[in-house]
C-alpha cells in the first residue's frame, strides 16, 4: 500500500461499458444555486448527461441516490460540456453541449420536493444549432471583449473554427496548413485562440484577424470574388515544441501574469503571452491530464499532472511537491469546491471511474509475524555443509576446457544434403531457359535437450538460388524430442550463383524466456547450377592453379560429371553451366597443373573453388597434410574492371531512370490539376488536348517503370557476375601470396562487403574506401600517405577511374611485400617493409 495516496471522499461508476474522454468532464455551479457549490457534470459518448451533488455521510462512501441530480439519455455521442452565459439576456450559466455534428445549450433548473421525494432537476433546451461539419472540440470565452456573456468556438476535424455569437452563427474561418486537429483554448488577456497544429507547434491566432480574415463560406466562390473578401489569416505568434500536446490551459491569478500551460507527451511548458518559454519540465512518465489550480506563492503556479502510471504528481512550476496514487488513470482532472470544503479534486477514467478525492497519507503498519524458535541440530548442518561444499568443489574443477553448454548444446540444428539430384524436379516460376532445371532435396533435423518454446526455423540461400519453403513454425518442443523438415533448392534467376552454401537459423526461447538461437551451414552440389559436357578448346579466359601433388584424375574427384567408361574424361571435363557459358578443366598429364578455362571470367569461380575443395579433400583422406595450391599467373584485373564498369552503368541507369520517372510523374500531377480544375468549372471549357497530353505521360510512365524494372534484373545478375568474379580475385591472391586464413578474411571483408547492392549504398564506393583505408594503413609506403584523411559520407562515384587505380595499387603493394593487418602500427611497420 502506498503511503501518499488520494484519500477517497465519495466516488461512483457510471453506466456500462460506456467511454469518456477529456472534455467529458466538467464542474461548475450549473444550476446557478447561489451557494456557490459545484455540481459535476459528466457527458459520455454513449450520449448519456449525468449532473452530481456529491453529499457523502462520510469520507469514502459511494454515490446516494440523492447524489445524482438528473441523467438523460440525449441522441447523439457528447465530445464535450462547458458551463458559460451561453444565453442572451441573462448572465446566469446555462450548459452547451457538443455533439458530432450539433450544438446544443440548456438551462439547468431545481424544483424544491414537497414530500420525501426531493428536489427535482430538469434541462431546458435554449436553442442548438446544426454543424455543417464534424466537430472536434470547443472552446468559449468573451471574444473580442464583449461584458457579460460568453461566445463559443467549435473547431472541426477539417480544421474550420466556427463562431456563434450565442444564439446566432458569426463566422467560420480555415487554420492555415492544417493535418490534424488539437487542443483549443481561449486567452482572454490576448483576446486570442491558442492551439497545437500537426507541424508539433503552439500557434497563436488574435479575435480580430479572425473576424477580418477571408470567410470560409466563400471559399467555393469563384477567383474574384475570393480576392475582393477579406484577408489572408496569418498566425500571432508560433512555437516549435517537437510533439504533440494533450491539452492546453490559460492561467491568471492576482499573484502572477498570466501564463498558456501546454502539456505534451513527453514535456509540460509554461508560456508567456507573446510564446516565449517561461519554464519547462521533462517528464519521465506518460501523462494523461492536468490542470494549473492555484497559487500559493508569488510568481509560481501550483499544477496537478494526471498519468498512466496511476500517480497524481503537484508541482509547483517545475518542483514535484506531492505525489499520489490514484486507483485509476485519469483522462480528465478538475478541482471543485463541495459542502464548504474547498479544493477537492474530481477524475475521471475513460471507462467511467469518476472519483473526489482529497490528498492526505494512509500510513500502513507492518508488523513482522513472530517465528517459532526451535533448537538448531548442528549435525545436519554439519551434514548439509559438507554436500554444498562437494558441490561447489565440482562446480570449479577445471579439467574440462570448455563449458558444458558448449560441448552439450539444449538445441542442435542438423542439415544434410541429398547426394542425387531429385527424380522430379521441384523447381516452382524458375526463370532458366534451360530444357530442365534440377532441385536437390535438404533434409534439416531440429534435436532439443530441453524444452524449447515457439521454435522457429528459417533456411537461407543465396539468390539466384531459392528454396521450396524457408519458413518453418513448430510447436513447443519437449525435451530429448526433434522435428524433422524436407525442403528443395532449385536455381531461380537466369544466372549462376557466387556461392553453393545455405544456412539454417532456429530461434526459440528456453523455458525461462531467454531468447536463442542454434545455426548450421551446409553445401549444395556443383551438379545444381550445371551439368556435364564436352570440353572445348577454345576459350576468352585461361587461369592456371599448380600444386604440390601428382595430378589426380577426374575419374577419382569428379565421380559425379564422368562416366567411368570413358577415359577420355580422366585429364578433361566439361562443365555447361545452366544460365552461362561452358567451362572446361584440364589436368595436366606430365606437370603438377591444372587449367580452367571459359568463354565468361565470372563461370571460372565455382570450377576453381570446387576443384581446390575436391583435391584437399582428396588428400585429406590418404592422410597427405603438406597439400598446398599455388598461382604464379598474373591477376585477370582487365577482364575484372570490364565487370566493374558492366556493374557501374547499369547503376548510373537506375539513377536515369529514377529522375526520369520523377519528372514525368511531376508532369503527370501537373496535368490531373489542370483536368480536374476543367471538369470541377461550372462553366465548360474545352480541354485543349489535355485529355492526350494525359494519356501520352501516362504511356510514357509505364514505358519507363519497365525499362527501370529490366534495369533493375539485368543490375541484379550484373552484382552476381561481379560477386563471382570478386570471390575469384580473392581466391587467386591468396594463392599467390600465400596469404594467411585471417589476412584472407580482411580480404573479403574489404571486397565484398555487401549482401545487396542498392542506389543508396554501392559496391564501388564502399569497396573504394575500404582499399582506401587499407592504402593509408597498412599497405602505406610513407608518412605522407598515412597523414592524408578520408571522406566520412560515402556516396556514388561519377566513374570508377579511381576504384581501378586503387585496386592496381593495392595488387601492387602486394606484390612487392605488404601484409594485411588491422592493428594500429601495422603502417609504420609495412613502411619500413614495402622497398620504396
């Protein structure tokens, strides 16, 4: 129980299942009594009024019948109530209530019982008047000066303000740049209307640029008539306060000026007059509601904050004084003065929890239960010690190296690979032009140790290549349980893969909801992308991969390409890849060499990889631990750059494109106006071909989403070529530098960084810092290259000149001795290495 608590002095539910909101809720002495004692009048969007005297016997008690002074059921959901003189020729408060599209003003009027029935209350309606638009809320005040009454202004969810002089409608004016509606307020002292516009800023609009600004009636009138009524409305003063606000309250005791008190959803401002902060608090909380109510010091202002925490805060100006728990959140707050107790404060929740209450403590006094002694038996203590301790002595042995979660996973993802190509092809919307596109089929098997919740598995290939299903949702596993799935991978776009991997991510949370996730990899077969074929001769492109073994025969590593009978194929093979060229390997009958070779540099990738993997493994299994694979040709850069620029021009393309279809969709906007502005004309005028003119954008549009559309697949097999070609520079470097597996990763990490390639973020720019920085570190050859600085804003080059000088220098600096490293001194140290 909380100590500082809202005390409870009478407090009711009203209705079921009914909603309330912030102008539900008011309090004033409606019934002009006299006495000077508020009645709470509570509207509800069910469209029930209910008026309350709260007279509880004592502090705490629920409401009495007598408490309820009227309820009626009106036809319409009530947005909001106010009491003001509303009425002309009176100065007594007459209740207006807002409806969606209507306005209506009552007097609130008692009838003192004869007999054990009590009073009587009754509502007469004054007069209403129907809204051309929605509402939104309302705000009323003596606009313009006036003495003795009260006008109102409604404002509407289109951003019209409409004024009622009481009994008759004044006026309508539209907010400039208006979105969304916001809190409305009146300032009497500045005779202006204060609100919170969409842009997240208080504007300040003065009575009299209202009432001479151009009427918003006359707004569907015709251009001259529009420029010969009135002026354009222009803001007071405005501030940005970065977010949106729940409410706003002007404020004026004797003690201080007056002050605008805004209240946002994440800061409370205080405002003079002409919009200059006086003070602001942040708050760590959501507020709900608030409501400045007195002053009790010169120059400060007391304010009540209401939020979702179910906490009342007091702070008086930016001091927290008091802080109370409420046993609801409150939407509205007001204070009231009851039976001669002043300052009594009324909630309201949405839900219809409307409670008076006072601020004071409830102190709760704990008393600890009083414990049984009992003797303490020293030999089962002794007993228990010398088995935690045991425990603990288990726990620290450090004989096994790594943990136990380690070696004893709670879940395993297990992948295998079906060593023949599926019978039937499951291939779905491939776009090969191939007679027959093959699948294999992946069988994954989840095994869990405990209880795994909501396991969910996502298998991953790289494009072009896809899957059957990459989604897999299981119930709750139980523990020492698997789950077993089947899927097929099959080559989708028309273009050869840079990688033949696949991943396999399980995510599930552990029985005490703690995230996690299990992984594992696995390798698709070479016979996926292409088939076997008959080698050719001729070829554009020729890599030559020595080694420090006999050459083995293609009948022993390639099983699966050659036919047994046919020895022929034991020193050449052919590869026909599925969307590319031909490839052909030749081993050499009297050197330790092999060749690869192919009409397209991007299709010698996956051979050259496959065949290097095949012979280490190979020579793994006769035991042969020295195996090693050089190459002492040179760097195919030229043929490389040709890809570079292949991939660069279709980005350029993309750019084009998208300018083009930007102004051709600016122009087609253009000519809609123009259309509608004909056809809305109550005067036909003939369209001057615009109706073609439309038309012949329109065509050109779609013309230019296609070819941007081709450009976009042709830039997509253009990024897979040079992704391939990317992975086989780097394969060849390493050969013939013998580079280390870490100096192989940063390698990598420099050439392709990328996943995807999109306009924002390129290949070539990324790629061109990443050499860039490996030049002025660790590959510099003075103090003068590490000095110079890099640009911190990547963006699209307007060639690619200096990414291929840059990739020259860097074969370069490679060639006459620098290493890779990314530690902070390695380029002091390459300078001394690297002959100048």
């Amino acid at each position: 129980m909380s100590l500082f608590k809202a005390r409870d002095w009478w407090s009711t539910v009203l209705g079921e299942k009914e909603e309330f909101d912030q102008g539900c809720l008011c309090v004033a002495d409606v019934d002009n009594s006299g006495t000077g004692q508020d009645k709470i009048i509570v509207g509800s969007y069910m469209g029930y009024l209910r008026i309350f005297n709260p007279q509880p016997v004592k502090p705490g008690d629920g409401v009495q019948p007598e408490d309820l002074l009227l309820e009626v059921q009106l036809q319409e959901p009530i947005l909001q109530v106010e009491v003001g003189k509303f009425v002309s020729g009176t100065e007594g408060l007459h209740l207006a209530v807002l409806h969606c599209r209507k306005l209506s003003v009552y007097s609130v009027s008692g009838t003192r019982g004869n007999v054990e029935h009590g009073n009587q209350y009754q509502i007469k309606l004054m007069y209403e008047h129907n809204l051309q638009r929605t509402a939104c809320n309302m705000t009323y005040g003596p606009f313009g000066g006036v003495k003795g009454r009260d006008l109102i202004c409604i404002q509407s969810m289109d951003g019209m303000l409409m004024l009622f002089e009481q009994e008759s409608y004044a006026f309508g004016r539209f907010l400039p740049g208006f979105l969304l509606p916001g809190p409305l307020t009146y300032s009497s002292r500045t005779d202006s209307f204060i609100t919170v516009s969409s842009c997240r800023q208080v504007e300040s609009y003065k009575y009299q640029v209202l009432a001479f600004a151009t009427d918003a009636d006359e707004r569907q009138e015709t251009g001259q008539q529009k420029h010969s009524s009135g002026k354009k409305l222009a803001v007071d003063w405005v501030l940005n306060i970065g977010e949106q606000a729940l409410d706003i309250c002007i404020v004026s005791f004797d003690q201080t000026v007056s002050s605008v008190f805004v209240l946002g959803e994440r800061n409370f401002f205080c405002l003079k007059d002409n919009g200059q902060i006086r003070f602001m608090k942040k708050l760590d909380y959501s507020p709900s509601c608030f409501i400045p109510y007195c002053s009790v010091k010169e120059g400060t202002i007391n304010t009540l904050v209401g939020n979702h925490n179910k906490i009342l805060n007091v702070y008086q100006d930016v001091t927290l004084k008091w802080a109370a728990q409420l046993p609801h959140i409150p939407v509205s707050v007001k204070v009231a003065n009851f039976q001669d107790l002043q300052g009594v404060i009324v909630t309201l929740s949405d839900d219809g929890h409307l409670q008076c209450s006072y601020l004071g403590t409830d102190p709760s006094i704990f008393q600890a239960p009083r414990v049984e002694s009992r003797e303490i038996n020293y030999e089962e203590l002794e007993a228990e010690m010398k088995k935690l301790q045991k425990i603990i002595k288990e726990a620290t042995l450090t004989q096994d190296i790594l943990p136990k979660s380690e070696k004893h996973r709670d879940l395993t993802v297990r992948a295998e690979v079906s060593p023949d190509l599926d019978a039937e092809s499951q291939a779905i919307d491939s776009e090969v032009k191939a007679e027959a596109v093959p699948s294999v089929t992946v069988k994954i098997t989840i095994q869990s140790r405990v209880t795994a919740q909501k396991p969910n598995l996502a298998v991953s290939v790289q494009a072009p290549l896809a899957v059957t299903c990459d989604q897999f949702v299981f119930d709750d596993l139980e523990p020492d349980s698997s789950e077993t799935v089947v899927l097929s991978v099959f080559l989708k776009g028309n273009c050869s893969p840079s990688q033949l991997e696949g991943n396999c991510f399980v995510s599930y949370d552990t029985a005490t909801g703690i995230p996690k996730v299990a992984q594992c990899n696995f390798r698709l077969p070479l016979r996926l992308i292409c088939s076997p074929a008959q080698p050719s001769k001729a070829a554009n492109h020729k890599l030559t991969i020595d080694t420090n073994k006999p050459p083995v025969s293609f009948l022993t590593i390639f099983p699966d390409f050659v036919d047994p009978s046919d020895e022929d194929q034991a020193n050449a093979l052919g590869f026909q890849f599925l969307a590319g060229s031909k490839t052909t390997l030749l081993a050499s009958k009297t050197s330790q060499r092999y060749r690869i070779q192919s009409d397209q540099l991007e299709d010698l990738w996956l051979i050259t990889k496959e065949l290097t993997l095949r012979l280490e493994e190979h020579f793994k299994k006769q035991n042969c631990k020295d195996f090693a694979c050089t190459f002492s040709g040179s760097i195919p850069l030229q043929e490389y750059f040709e890809l570079i620029d292949r991939h660069f021009e279709l980005r350029l393309n993309a750019a084009k494109f998208q300018e083009m279809l930007s102004e051709r969709a600016v122009q087609f906007r253009a000519i809609e106006r123009r259309l509608l502005t004909r056809f809305k004309d109550k005067t036909p005028a003939p369209l001057q071909h615009l109706d073609t003119l439309l038309e012949g954008t329109f065509r050109e549009v779609i013309a230019l989403a296609d070819a941007a559309e081709e450009n976009q697949a042709n830039l997509f097999q253009a990024f897979t070529k040079l992704k391939s070609a990317t992975h086989l520079v780097i394969m060849l470097i390493s050969l013939w530098q013998k580079l280390s597996a870490d100096q192989v990763a940063i390698l990598e990490a420099t050439f392709l960084p990328l996943a995807e390639d999109t306009q924002e973020l390129g290949w070539e720019e990324t790629v061109d810092a990443a050499i860039s920085y490996l030049l002025r570190t660790c590959l510099s050859k003075s103090s003068k290259e590490q000095a110079l600085t890099l640009s911190s804003q990547l963006s699209m080059p307007k060639d690619t000149s200096r990414l291929k000088k840059n990739i020259t220098v860097f074969c370069d600096r490679l060639a006459k001795g620098g290493r890779l490293s990314l530690s902070t001194d390695s380029g002091t140290q390459q300078a001394a290495v690297i002959p100048g």
